[in-house]
C-alpha cells in the first residue's frame, strides 16, 4: 500500500494529509493520559482507604496476615461479581489478550475500570497497562468514527496506544519504538511519516501524565563504570538467567490458567486467585503485592539491608503472585510486576557476584525477563534504560538483548486460547 493519492493520481502531500488530524492527536494524548491519571487517583485514594483508613478505624492490624489475606479474597469476590454481572463482562479474559488489541465493545468499560481500579487498590500484583488500553483505544476508536469519519479505524487505535503507551512511561520514546514493529511492512511511506501522529499522541500523553505527577520509573542505582567487554558476557548470561525465568512464567501461564478454568464462574475463579495472592502477601510481604512501581523503588533503597535469602524469597513469590493474578482473570497487565521482579533479580545477582556492577545486573536482568514475557525486543530495551537511566550501559545492552531474543525466539507467548464462555456462566 503506497502513499495516498488524489483524484488526479498524483500523491497528496504528506503536510495535508497530516495537518486535519494533528489536533486529533493531540486530544487523544491528553484523553489516554487523564484515563490513566482516574484510574491512578481512584486506585491510590481506595488504597489508603482500604489499608490505612478502615484498619485504624476498627483498630486492626492493615499490615497484618488476616487482613492481607481478607482483603484480596473480598477483593477477588468483587472483581469476580463485575466480570459475571458488568455489562460486556469487563472485556475479554485478560490472559487471552496481548497487549494491544481491537477495540471493545464501550458498554463493557464501566466495569473494566471499576474491575481494574478495584485490583490495583486491593494490592493485585497487576499493573494498569492491558485495562487502561483497551478503554483508550476503545474511547478513542468510538469518538473519531464519528467526529473524523474519513479517518480509517487503525488510526485511532495507534493513537490511543501511543498516547497511552507515553503516558505509562512518562517518554513517547517507548511508544515510537513499540510502534516501530507495528508499522514496519512494504510500503512506500517512510516510516517518519507512518509515526508523527502517534508521536504527537505520546507525547501530549506523556506531558500530560508529568504534569499530573504520574511515578518515574527510574532507580537511584549506582553510576556505571563504562563498558568493557567483560560486561558484554556477564551481562549476556544475567540477561539468559532472565529469560529463563521469564520463560518458566510462560509456560507455567496455561497450565495454572486451566486450573482456574475448571472452577467454572468467574466469581469462583476470581475470588480463589485473590485468596491466594492474599496467602502469598501475607507469607511474602507488601513487596511481592501490588503493581510493584513503587516496591522496587522500596526495595532499592533497602537493598543493603535485604539479604540473598529475602531477595529470592521475594523474587519468587511476586512471579508466583503474576502468575496467579494473571491466570485467575483480574484484569490488568503484566509488565509493572515483571519489571519488578527483573529488580529484584538484578540485586541479586549483585549481592551474590559482587564484582558485577548493580546498574548492569539490574539492567541485564529486567531485560531478559520482559523479552521472555512480553515479546517485544524494543520494549524491553527501552524500559530497562528507562529503569536504569545511564547511557553507558545502551551499548551493552544492544548486544545483550540478542541472546536473550535468540533464547525466547519461536517459544510460546505469554497468552493462551480464548476459553469457552466461562466467565460467563
């Protein structure tokens, strides 16, 4: 498919094919940006609700292992009673779906979010990013039909992922480079032209996340020393223990997801996850709860203080709470607590290799695990410079990143077949 043309034949000039939708961009990066920004306010406000407030009201123990353990169990209920009674059922099983998909059907978005906001309160270990796309992409696919209808479908769906995509990472530089893979293909446009407006998108989305104090994702690790080729194989083989690891979180994913399945009613089946994750954050600590952005800041500053021990403990058990929450069919996404337990991996290479600095394990580590469970090589790179903000470990972790890559190639994905209507019985 070439560039367009006009009525007599000649191309349009990419200028004026542009300019009419640039404002469109824009709003569509400011629309996704403040979606995200509801779904923050109301998951933290519920938070301090539900672990501080009603605790100290009734004088009990918020940190404790009964109300741990109550609270994602309650928790699980309700997210069960919204997929089983919500309009639209809350959208798709989330472990059916990757990251960007179609669009939904909009009646199905009240009960995505309330499902989505009532996870991230109650300490699921999910992040907003699967749930708070789809609403984006939906919203922005419904309203541009109609205010634009010239415009193809497609292209809103690319807005309110690059929008949404900038506003989660705070940079439109993550959704140029996940977008990069979407829009390559034999066509005669250059690519540039293919990626202004989402860049426009992403970053009205990430402007606007930063002025609403949205969380960085960078870490107060120590400066990197400079590359060498040493660093190049330690970090190829803390990147492959990454893989592996992300690897077993792969193909662990169907298997326990069937488990679930067999339980039949979503509010059965959300509502046995959520008393597990409580199991596993009562025996793992607040750590290995919630999406994990703020945890693994936590965790950095506590490092010196965390032993080998504690560091595998909690490694773990936040994959044994991913894998469960993700299986179950809370939904949300599964990049915040992957990024995590890359952290967390990253240390404790450090603590156990001293001579491997910090920044490269963390780095090396994040990388391989995201590879492995999100499949998107541009992703991973991004986010574990963004992680680890040095720009003397990017040579590194280009050459890095090809044995991961080579060790997840052609391996499955982390999604599974759409079951039967089981959430709908």
């Amino acid at each position: 498919m070439g560039a367009e043309r006009g009525a007599e034949g000649d191309p349009v000039p990419i200028a004026r094919r542009l300019a009419p939708l640039m404002i469109p961009a824009l709003l569509v990066g400011v629309g996704s940006a403040l979606v995200l920004v509801a779904v923050d306010v109301a998951a933290a406000f519920i938070q301090g609700w539900v672990w501080t407030t009603l605790p100290g009201t009734l004088g009990v123990d918020g940190g404790g292992a009964l109300w741990t353990v109550g609270v994602l169990t309650l928790a699980g209920l309700a997210v069960g009673l919204i997929v089983w009674k919500a309009p639209g059922h809350a959208g798709p099983d989330p472990a059916t779906v990757e990251l960007v998909e179609e669009p939904l059907e909009p009646r199905a978005l009240p009960g995505l979010l309330a499902a989505v906001v009532l996870a991230l309160a109650c300490g699921v270990s999910l992040g907003p990013e699967n749930p708070v796309i789809g609403a984006t992409v939906t919203l922005a696919h419904w309203a541009g039909r109609r205010l634009v209808p010239a415009a193809p479908a497609r292209v809103w769906v690319g807005l309110a992922t690059a929008a949404t995509i900038g506003a989660l990472f705070s940079t439109p530089v993550a959704a140029a480079l996940l977008l990069t893979e979407a829009a390559a293909g034999d066509r005669e446009e250059p690519l540039w032209d293919r990626l202004v407006l989402p860049l426009i998108a992403a970053g009205a989305g990430a402007v606007t996340a930063h002025v609403f104090g949205a969380h960085s994702l960078s870490l107060p690790l120590p400066a990197y020393p400079g590359p060498s080729v040493g660093d190049v194989l330690t970090g190829s083989v803390v990147a492959l223990v990454g893989g592996v690891l992300g690897l077993a979180l792969v193909y662990a994913f169907p298997l326990v997801h069937g488990w679930f399945q067999r339980l039949r009613h979503p509010v059965l089946m959300i509502g046995t996850g959520g008393l597990v994750l409580g199991l596993l954050g009562a025996i793992g600590g607040p750590l290995t709860m919630f999406k994990g952005l703020e945890q693994m800041g936590a965790l950095v500053e506590r490092s010196a203080d965390v032993g080998v021990a504690a560091l595998a403990v909690i490694i773990v058990f936040r994959m044994a709470a991913l894998l469960t929450a993700a299986s179950c069919g809370f939904r949300g996404g599964r990049i915040f607590p992957a990024v995590f337990a890359g952290v967390a991996l990253g240390l404790l290479v450090a603590k156990l290799v001293p001579a491997v600095p910090v920044s490269l394990a963390v780095a090396c580590a994040l990388l391989g695990i995201l590879t492995a469970v999100t499949r998107q090589g541009w992703l991973s790179l991004f986010v574990a410079v963004t992680v680890v903000p040095d720009l003397g470990l990017l040579p590194v972790l280009c050459l890095v990143v090809l044995p991961a890559w080579l060790l997840v190639s052609g391996r499955p994905e982390m999604v599974v077949s759409a079951a039967p209507d089981s959430e709908r019985d």
